[in-house]
C-alpha cells in the first residue's frame, strides 16, 4: 500500500475547491439568465454585496435580489458567457474569483425586432466556504464595453 504524501491532500482540496467554484460561477449566470431567482439566491451569502455600476449597489441577499429582479425583470432574454476564470483559492474557507463576461441582452420592448444589446465586463468575486458549500460574498463588475444604446434603453425601461 503505497500512501499519499501529506502535500497532496492539500492540492486535492485546492482542486476540489476550484472545480466547487467554478460550478458555482455556472449556476450564478444561469440563475440570472433564466430569472430563476431560487437558484441565484442559492449561490449568496446572506450579508453579499454587489457593485455593478450600471445597475447600482445593494447589500445583503434581499436586496441583492430586489435589484437583479428589477433589472434582469426587464429583459425577455440574456445570456451570460465567462471566460478567462482564474480562481484563488486564499484559505480553507475563501477564495476569490475574476473572470470576464461576454452578455447578450433581450429588452423586452425589442423582442419583436430581436435586437441584441452586448456588453462585455469583468467580474471580481469574493467567495466563502459557507453551509457546506462555496458561495458568493461579493461580486464587483468593471464594465468593459457595451453598446452605445445599451443605457439609453435600460433607463426607458427602468423609468
């Protein structure tokens, strides 16, 4: 019986973590494409905070999901693709995350005409080992690019 060197629980662990979040990254952009706001609520901590300035900053999971309601609630349609996911896994119980986004948004007042508003952005997350499972402490978004028009409408549709 050959037994594993104590090093390589560690790297088993960091690698365990990192594939956990990698997951977890997955289901926080499908919750918000499919507004299954169960499923993105599932992904936060309770004292979360997001910073999108686009969108706006809110604090805690409740109103984090009140502002991704609002907003999201607008559009017939998104999808959000990551890439570049660099994980840090910084302890047993944190970890941050950066990756970029490439997003395309449905309005529901162009689903007709099937206009696709893209933006792209960078997303810096915070995460915790928390309830048995990684979640999500904070996400700031660093907006890259976006269309021209991309504001002009969403402040229509958000009054």
């Amino acid at each position: 019986v050959v037994s594993a060197a104590p090093e390589s629980g560690a790297a088993i662990a960091a690698l365990q973590a990192r594939a956990e979040i990698a997951n977890l990254v997955a289901r926080y952009m499908q919750g918000i494409d499919d507004q299954d706001w169960a499923l993105y609520s599932s992904c936060l901590t309770d004292d979360i905070v997001v910073d999108h300035p686009a969108v706006g900053r809110a604090e805690g999971r409740a109103a984090v999901l009140e502002m991704l309601r609002r907003v999201i609630g607008t559009l017939a349609a998104s999808q959000h693709l990551v890439g570049n996911l660099a994980i840090d896994v910084t302890g047993p119980r944190q970890a941050r995350a950066r990756f970029e986004i490439q997003a395309m948004h449905l309005f529901h007042m162009e689903a007709a005409s099937g206009r696709l508003r893209p933006a792209g952005a960078w997303y810096d997350m915070q995460l915790r080992h928390d309830a048995g499972e990684w979640r999500v402490a904070s996400a700031v978004v660093t907006p890259r690019w976006m269309d021209p028009e991309f504001m002009e409408i969403a402040g229509k549709v958000l009054g």
